[in-house]
C-alpha cells in the first residue's frame, strides 16, 4: 500500500517550489530589463550620447554614478549634475538649469523633471526620433556646464579658472 502524504509534509516542498518558481521569474524579468547588446538607437545619437560623457567627465572631481542598474549618470562630490541616457536607447538628458530653465522649457523636447526636480530647475530632453543633425550638441554642452556648476563645491570651481 502506497503511503500518502499528509497535508502539513507537503506544505514545505510546495513553499520551496512557490519559491524557486518567484527566483526563476524574478531572474528572467531582470534579464530582459537590461538592453540588448546588438540594439540601437536608430538614429545616430551614440555618438552625441559618447561626446557628451566624455565632455562631462573632463571637468574636475566628477564620478560616473549609477543609483540604478543601468544607469551612469554623471557626479561631483556624490552630487549627480546630468543624467544621460544609455548607448542603444534614444538620447536624453537631463540637468539642473538654474539660469536657463525657463529658456530651455520652451523646446518642445523638454519637459521639468519627474519627482519634483523640475521645481528646483531641473529639465529633462528628450530626442527619441529626432535625427542626430538635428540635435544642438553645443547647446547641451552649454546645460551641462550650467548644472556642473550649480552642484560642484567652490574648491572645484577654482579649478575651471
């Protein structure tokens, strides 16, 4: 005669399967949450997305952050100054702009930043089907020296003369 399983035996080998199922979902969600190698953005903006990091980190004192897996976003003094998107996706950038917010607001890319940073004069760009020729790379240089600078203690803003 065959012995059968009383129903509190069955309990721990059901809550270790529920439990190895929840790892194997939760491992194969975080794999397709990060990009593909081989995707890109389609329209050329690496290149502008690769000029802006290596722009931002020549000034003095900055660290690339990353407060989230995927993201590398740019700091001085653990103060992030620009938030950049990551190769393969479509560009965007975000800043603190405490003098040229409200110009910068009026470019139909621009919006203030989520999680109330748009109160302290931050702006988010987005170019998701905007061509690389169309994009102001000098003025995005512009908006990450302005948000360098609002966060960047005075003993590193010595060094930029």
């Amino acid at each position: 005669m065959a012995k059968t399983k009383t129903r509190r035996q069955a309990e721990p080998k059901a809550k270790a399967k529920a439990k190895a199922k929840a790892k194997a979902k939760a491992k194969a969600k975080a794999k397709a949450a990060k990009p593909a190698k081989a995707r890109t953005a389609g329209n050329g903006t690496d290149a502008i997305l690769m000029e802006l990091r290596a722009f931002g980190m020549a000034y003095p004192g900055v660290t690339v952050k990353s407060p989230w897996p995927g993201h590398h976003d740019l700091a001085v003094k653990d103060k992030t100054f620009v938030y950049l998107s990551l190769p393969g996706e479509p560009l965007g950038v975000g800043c603190k702009l405490p003098t040229s917010s409200a110009m910068a607001l009026m470019l139909p890319m621009c919006t203030p930043m989520a999680y109330g940073l748009g109160k302290s004069g931050w702006v988010s760009a987005s170019f998701q089907g905007i061509a690389a020729s169309a994009i102001d790379v000098d003025m995005l240089k512009a908006w990450i020296d302005e948000s360098y600078r609002a966060q960047a203690p005075k003993s590193l803003l010595k060094q930029l003369g």
